[in-house]
C-alpha cells in the first residue's frame, strides 16, 4: 500500500531566490550533490530532471522533481516529487517555506521520511551558502 508524505523545511531567501535557483540548468546537480550530502558517498546513482518553476500565486510557486536511481532495493528505482515554494515573509529577512509531496510505498516509508528530511537540509544549507 502506498502513502502520502509531506516534508518541510525553510530558508532565509527569497522566493524569487529560491525560484530562481530551481530554474537554473544546475538544478539537478543541486539535487545530486544534496543526496550525495544526505546519504554519504556510495549512495545511489540518482538521476534528476527538474521542472520549469510554475507560480501558482503571488507568494507561491511548485517544481516537479523526477528521478531514475540505480537502486533497487531500498528506494524507488524511479519516481516524481512536487515541491512546492511558499513565501512566508518577504523584505529584508526573508523566509521561504520548501514543501515536498510524494507517495511511498509503506514498507520504504520511514525511511523514505528520513532520507528526504536530509535531503531537504542539504538543499537549505546548499541554497543559503
């Protein structure tokens, strides 16, 4: 059986700084390198494509996130994220929320979770730098 998951994480830049890193042709080294940071050297072969950003209002905006991973046994050997952008404050101390939604089969499901919180620190950290 398959479940819904959502992880968050949050970074002092912009939307537009945010968007605009996701739009780049680096995007999906930014997503390799972050995995790599996530999971250590000898992690999967993972490869990434990543969507043109789609402003979904004024504050917001969403990537889809595919992947193909040579690993068979403990992750998806391919799949699709959405990730979604939220402006939570603008102006000189600005704060962005990262929101990423994905289904799991239940077996992979806690490790999933925890696999995408790295993930997701290793692309703040990355993004902020």
């Amino acid at each position: 059986m398959h479940r819904s998951m959502l992880v968050t994480g949050q970074l002092d830049l912009s939307l537009e700084e945010v968007l605009g890193t996701l739009a780049a042709p680096s995007a999906a080294e930014l997503l390799r390198s972050s995995l790599a940071d996530a999971v250590g050297v000898g992690g999967p072969a993972v490869v990434f494509s990543v969507s043109e950003p789609e402003r979904i209002a004024a504050n917001s905006g969403r990537v889809k996130v595919r992947w193909r991973s040579d690993d068979r046994q403990s992750a998806p050997p391919d799949g699709e994220v959405s990730v979604y952008v939220f402006a939570l404050r603008s102006g000189s101390e600005p704060l962005t929320e990262l929101a990423v939604t994905m289904n799991v089969d239940d077996v992979r499901a806690t490790r999933a979770a925890a696999t995408m919180h790295r993930v997701l620190d290793a692309v703040a950290e990355r993004l902020e730098r």
